[in-house]
C-alpha cells in the first residue's frame, strides 16, 4: 500500500540561518517536494536531499510567480500523489503569510498536514535593530497589522482611529510602498507627528538597513535613502532603546558581503564564523573534488609512497583521498583524522 503524503507549512525564519528551528530542518532534509517564496533565505534550499523537486512560487507586490489558488492546489495536488510536501515560507507561516489559508484547503482536501512555526521578523526584525518591542518603561502592549491588505476586499479594515489612539508599541509588516498614507493616517486620527518610528529592511541578515525617524518624517527619510520593502516598521517610544541596544550592526563585518568560494561541503564553518562576524556571506563553490580518472595507478602510486623522503600535499582534500586510497589497497581501517593547523597547512593526526 502506498505511503499517505503529508505536508508540512513551515516557517523558515526572518532570514538568519541560525533563527530556523530544529522541526523546519528536519522537515526541509526530508522534503520530497519544496515550494518555497521568496523571502527564504536561499541556504535553505541547499538542505534539501537528492531527488527533491524545488519550486519556487514566490511573491512580491505587483510580481506574482504563481496566483494563490494555484500554489494552493499545487500543495494539495503534490501532498495526494503520497510526498512530502514542505510549504516553506519566510517568518511565521500563520503570521500575514497566508498559511491559515493553505491550512484550510489542505483540511478541505482531506490530505495530512501539519504546521511549523517560525520565528517572525515582526519581533525579529526590531531586535536585530536593537528595539524591544515590549520594554516595562514605555509600553504593556503590543499590536502587530499589515500594511499590504487584501487588494480585492475593495475596503480597508485597518481602523487607524484605533491604532492611533492605542497605548503601546505598533508593528507593521509590508507597509513601504503605502508608508507615507500609513504614517499620515496615523497623525490624522490623533497620534502625535512626534511618534518615534524605526524601519529595517532585511532583518538578521548581513544587508540589514536600518532608518529612524517620526511619524511626520520617516516617509521623506525614506525616499531620501531608497529605502525598499522587505521590511518592518517599529512605532512608539521603544524605538529610542535602540541608542543603547544596538548589537547586531555593531559587529566588525555588518555591511561587508563575502563570497567564499569553497566546496559546499566545507564551507560551512568559514561561513558560520563570517556570519558570526556580521558579514553577509554567498557561498558560490568555484572548485569540485573528484576522484582520480586512472584510480588503478593512482592506488598504485600510494603504495610505493614509501619510496619517497617526502610527500607533498597541497590541500587537505589530497590527503584525505591519499589515505582513502592508501587503508583501502592495505586492506586496513582509517585511523586518522585530518586537523586544520593554519589557513595553509594541515595536520594529520592518528
């Protein structure tokens, strides 16, 4: 009988690789089918096993690869021919990303699901800016709306009466190209034009921006600098934290872009202590390993190795594939392990 699919609708995080939890991962590693948007960090990808069928459906504002109810039947479509099917998204699936509406045609469906949450960068986003945003000295409350509403509704339902006159911090989500008529409505329906606001594009990533203004003139700010969605938007006093509490933009490499050019397979620590540093870092492989086309006389020439005063190595790729080469024609077991000694050299140890 034939294995059920299921499909997982994940969040994978606000862009920094080290935010996606544990369940996401597991679930990406063992996706047979990945659609994933256009906010995911593309390292996700990279997790995915051999075999996997990644389709993007990413969508930007007036830029759609593929209309909502197809990406909904797509996932349903998939999830029945018995895959498992990862809806990956960027921040929290359930958070103005439409997740509750794919949830909905998959119950509809009568097909298998389940729901992973991520970190959003609607919390996220302001902390790597150094704004709490809830902080005993300046706010109880917090409310979270989206900029970017539902363009066919032909209304709005975001009451800005409501918003203005309520205590607390603000968030909202996906707002830059409406900011101007967002902040002013803000001011119109009583908030004072004072009000701190903070915006930050691209969150917890090495392209982290960061603009501080006030509701009457973070729209002009904005403009001045090009500043471009993604992005999320802080109101309220929480923002004058981010005087003291700014770490993440602070860190020796922020704003520096590095591209390291080794395999895959061994980049991933110079990556992670790139990142560490604050640099926002491409991983494009310049160079393959691959084995020897004569492996004959290449296993050959490992066991005359003896005959020779020195053996020059020039990468610990060449002495990792000499000792493959040299426990398998000897008929014994590896018993060493190779230790980096510096940049240039490395160490072999028993």
């Amino acid at each position: 009988m034939k294995n059920s699919g299921i499909c997982y609708l994940v969040g994978g995080g606000p862009g920094d690789l080290g935010l996606v939890t544990l369940r996401a991962k597991e679930c990406i590693e063992n996706a047979d089918v990945l659609v994933y948007d256009a906010l995911s960090n593309p390292e996700l990808i990279n997790w995915t096993k051999p075999g996997c069928v990644k389709i993007h459906v990413g969508k930007r504002a007036k830029d759609h690869t593929m209309p909502q109810d197809q990406i909904n039947a797509l996932i349903v479509e998939q999830t029945k021919a018995g895959k498992s099917v990862v809806r990956l998204k960027g921040g929290d699936p359930m958070i103005f990303a439409r997740g509750g509406e794919e949830a909905a045609e998959l119950a509809a469906a009568g097909v298998p699901f389940e729901i992973v949450p991520g970190i959003s960068s609607s919390i996220a986003g302001p902390a790597y800016a150094g704004i709490p945003v809830t902080h005993r000295d300046h706010n109880t409350q917090l409310t979270i709306f989206t900029g970017h509403e539902d363009p066919t509704k032909g209304y709005s339902s975001i009451d800005y009466a409501q918003l203005a006159k309520a205590p607390g911090t603000k968030v909202f989500l996906m707002g830059v190209a409406r900011l101007r008529e967002i902040t002013g409505a803000f001011i119109e329906h009583g908030a004072a034009a004072q009000t701190p606001i903070a915006l930050t594009r691209w969150a917890t990533t090495g392209s982290q921006k960061t603009i501080v203004g006030t509701l009457e003139t973070i729209a002009d700010i904005a403009e001045a600098e090009n500043f471009s969605s993604p992005a999320v938007a802080v109101i309220g006093d929480v923002v004058k934290e981010r005087e003291k509490i700014n770490w993440f933009e602070k860190r020796p490499l922020f704003g520096k872009r590095i591209v390291v050019t080794r395999t895959r397979e061994q980049a991933g620590e110079l990556s992670k202590a790139l990142r560490d540093l604050g640099a926002d870092v491409i991983e494009l492989p310049t160079i393959r390993i691959e084995l020897p086309e004569d492996r004959q006389g290449f296993a050959e020439m490992v066991t005359h190795a003896h005959e020779y005063d020195w053996l020059v190595f020039t990468s610990p790729n060449g002495v990792e594939k000499f000792f493959d080469a040299f426990f398998a024609t000897c008929g014994c077991e590896s018993g060493f392990s190779i230790a980096p000694a510096s940049s240039s050299s490395a160490t072999l140890q028993a």
